[in-house]
C-alpha cells in the first residue's frame, strides 16, 4: 500500500468522523465505495484502522475515540478548542490537494510573500521552554533594520498574517513582531521567567488586532450598519465580545467592549458608508477628521 493511499485515506476517515460518529463497518463501507470512486484501494482492516487512528493523531492532532457503549468510533474536539478548527481547516485543504496531481488549473492563489510560517517551530519552542532569542527585524515604515533581543511569550494571528508577542529585553516593554519581517533568529540556551499569569487571550480580550491595550480600559463602542453590511457582520463578527442591539430590514445595531486603537479605526474605515459610529464621541470625532483630511486629498 503507498504512502499516498494511506495519507488519502486518513482524510477519509476524518472525513467521515467530522459528520457524524461511526461503527467500523460504517467506516470500511464509506472506505470501499471511495475506493471505487478514485480507483484506490483504501479498505483496511480493524487493526490497520486503529494504526491509522494513532497516525492521525500524531500527524494531525486529531484525537478519535471509540464508545464502548455506543460501539462507535467520534472525534473529540474537547481539549483544543478553537485551535482545534484551524487544524481541521488546514487539513481539509491539505487533503483537497491530495486528490489533484495538478491543482494549479482548478485553484487560483492570493500572491503574497512568505508569512515567516518556517519560524513558528523555532518560536514555539523557544516559548514554550522560556528561552530568550535574537533576531534582526525590519519594521514596515523604516529601511533600518535591528537586532531584537527578546523573551517570546506568545504567537498571534491577524488577518492572515502571524505575530510574536514578546517583552524586548532593551525596554522591558511587551510588544508584537511581524514573522514576515523577522530574519536570522537564534534561539539561545539561556532561560527568563515568563511574567507572572500572562495570558495572550487575556492581554488582547479587549482588543482589535495587535495593538496591545497598553493598560488603557476598554469602551464601549455602538456601530450601526446598514442591511447588507449588517449580514456580513452578523455571519462574522468583529470581536467576542459583539452584541446586537438592535436588528431590521434596515439596519444592524451592535455594541463592542474595546479599546480603541489604531487597527479597530482602520477595520471601521474598511467598510466605508456602510456603517456609522454611533458612540463614544471621542470615537465619532476621530472618523470625523480623518473622512475630512481624506477629502483634502481630493
């Protein structure tokens, strides 16, 4: 049997789990009939499926467990939470590739350069180890670059790109760094005392983005959209902590629990006639000026 039979068929045993859980011979006969469908020989035996079961985990982080009372095979998805469902959305598009020898003709890609995705390994060991590390990193506004040396604490993302949350040893101060824009780094032997109970949900729970609230206190924040807008931010909403307030055939009402930062304003320009800042003040006469300096533009 190849190796790409058996990486296939692991997709198709998560496949079939993600719906609903199964008996082994629920499994084996969706097994048989994708075997016929792509001309692969994918049935297996009950002990080569709980081989596949322990490959799975270690190879997905996808744990499958078996009932003893219902006699059937399910996913637990208790212990990652959200992390949990970015594995399976990685995974569901690893394993849509694996079926297309040639999938540059049926999928068209967002050009981007790299994310710095190669130094999550080497970040998250140096995190979860507390080691301090050196890098050189160039910020987006200066053509200088610099040496950072740094006791990482976390990894954030933000639309589509990654984040080191990391206290600069130079200041003391916790900030955050672009993977994409960090190059050469060393993880060095020597170990630091993480801050005390710091939690990266916790430090960013009032915030958009990846401006840190830098001990100022959260706002609250009234948006209102108008219909089609408002759909969008119904299906996704812009922070955990959205709440409607009111909701109609013509607009959206929501209120926010924020601290207003330079990445919310930016999120709020985004959607241009579309919404209005219904509260606080300070936050209106923000938008105010800017939609008056982008006018003079013109």
């Amino acid at each position: 049997m190849s190796k790409r039979e058996a990486i296939l068929r692991y997709g198709l045993i998560i496949k079939k789990l993600r719906k609903h859980s199964a008996t082994f011979k629920e499994i084996s006969d969706f097994l048989a009939f994708e075997s016929e469908l792509h001309a692969y020989n994918f049935n297996i035996s009950k002990r080569t499926f709980h081989r596949d079961i322990d490959d799975i985990r270690v190879i997905y982080n996808i744990d499958i467990q078996y009932d003893m009372s219902l006699k059937v095979y399910f996913i637990d998805y208790e212990e990652k939470g959200d992390a949990n469902q970015r594995l399976i959305e990685a995974f569901d598009t690893l394993n849509a590739f694996s079926f297309l020898d040639n999938y540059s003709r049926y999928i068209s890609f967002e050009k981007r350069n790299s994310q710095g995705t190669e130094n999550l390994h080497g970040l998250l060991h140096a995190i979860k180890n507390s080691l301090n590390i050196k890098f050189i990193y160039k910020k987006y506004w200066e053509n200088e670059q610099s040496l950072r040396k740094c006791e990482p604490l976390a990894l954030k993302e933000f639309k589509n790109r990654w984040y080191l949350i990391a206290k600069d040893i130079k200041d003391d101060i916790i900030k955050s760094f672009a993977l994409d824009r960090i190059h050469n780094i060393e993880i060095t032997n020597k170990h630091f005392t993480p801050p005390r109970n710091f939690d990266v949900n916790e430090y960013y729970k009032y915030t958009f983005g990846i401006i840190g609230s830098h001990g100022k206190k959260p706002e609250e924040i009234i948006l209102s959209f108008n219909l089609i807008q408002g759909k969008y931010i119904k299906s996704l909403p812009l922070h955990e902590t959205q709440k409607i307030i009111t909701d109609t055939e013509e607009k959206l009402d929501i209120s926010l629990k924020l601290v207003i930062t330079y990445d919310f304003i930016m999120e709020i320009l985004s959607f241009g006639e579309n919404v209005k800042v219904i509260k606080p003040a300070n936050l209106i006469n923000e938008m105010k000026n800017i939609y008056i300096n982008c006018l003079k533009q013109y």
